[in-house]
C-alpha cells in the first residue's frame, strides 16, 4: 500500500492571503466563517461574544498566516485560533468552572423513542442546543470540546489550563446536568 503525503486543498488559497490577497482571504472567510462561528458559540454560549471572536480570530490568522506551517490543515490550524479566543473570551468573564463538590443527582437517560417524524427531531434538536446553552461555563466549554469539536481530556486540559481529570469531572458533571435540564424542558 502506497503512502500519501497530506496536501490541504486550501494551499493555493492560503499562499495568496500570505500575500495580501483580499479576495483570497475573503473566500478563506466565506468557505470558514460558518463553521468557526458555530464552534464559538458552542464555547461562548453567546452569539455577540461568538462575531466577535470569529472577527477577531480571522484577523488573528491573516495577522499570523505566516506561522502557520502546514502540517495540519488550514481549519484545523484556524479551529485552534477560534476555541483559543472563545476560550480567553470566557476568562475575560472570569470563566470559573462549577466546584467540583457540586453534585447534580440526574437518573439515567430512558431511551428515545424510535420513529420520530423530523419535526419532532428538529424541535428535540433545538430543546437540546438551548440546555447546552444553560450549562455553566465551566461544563459547556468542557461538553464542547469534548462532544463536538473532538479533543481528547488531556487537550482540554491543555487549552484550559486545567487537570485531566478536573476536564473529565466537568465532563462527567456536564453530562448529567444537561440531562436534568433536557427533562425540565419536556425532552
């Protein structure tokens, strides 16, 4: 089997805004913007505070487009600009993550109910991304980081500047807060 070398298809693109190109950084922005933006609020919980670390982190990136080496991707190298930015964003609110004494008792989650039709999916989805919304800080950023942008306890830790398994507690507490919350609204 024959090895590949990575190449980002986004190469070309990003040699052109290392030139100063504006309408190679504004499809950069028009093919990330969307992406970038849900990944803030996700961490912010808070669309203002999301536009403008999406603003800031984009001009972050062209700012800082010649440290960017290419041994990832062009989004994942502007991912890591964006959690960091969500991130010092909640410090800037004075980020304090929910003591670890709190407990929150949830019984398990039942089941859900097969064949749902999509409204009912999409109106599920919805409850779901406002108890996200309700989570403290401290247990949405870690949620987030873990569930849907895909870093490991020990990364979260890393970026947070926590323990391993303070991020997994919070994890672990996250869970079943948002649990409790789902079946307050009804889910």
């Amino acid at each position: 089997m024959e090895a590949f070398a990575y190449t980002d298809i986004n190469a070309p693109l990003v040699e052109r805004c290392r030139l100063g190109d504006r309408r190679a950084q504004a499809e950069i922005y028009k093919r990330y913007a969307k992406a970038m933006f849900n990944a803030a609020v996700r961490i912010t919980g808070d669309y203002a505070e999301a536009e403008d670390v999406l603003q800031e982190s984009f001009l972050s990136a062209f700012r800082e487009l010649h440290s960017y080496k290419g041994d990832s991707s062009f989004g994942s190298w502007l991912k890591r600009i964006v959690i960091n930015k969500s991130i010092n964003c909640l410090r800037s609110r004075r980020l304090q993550l929910v003591p670890l004494a709190e407990q929150h008792d949830a019984p398990a989650a039942e089941e859900a109910d097969g064949g749902l039709d999509p409204e009912e999916v999409s109106w599920r989805a919805d409850v779901v991304r406002r108890c996200v919304q309700e989570l403290p800080d401290g247990y949405r950023v870690v949620l987030s980081l873990y569930l849907l942008e895909g870093y490991d306890h020990a990364e979260i830790a890393g970026i947070m500047g926590i323990t391993e398994s303070t991020s997994k507690s919070q994890y672990s507490r996250a869970r079943k807060k948002l649990l409790e919350l789902a079946r307050q609204h009804g889910l």
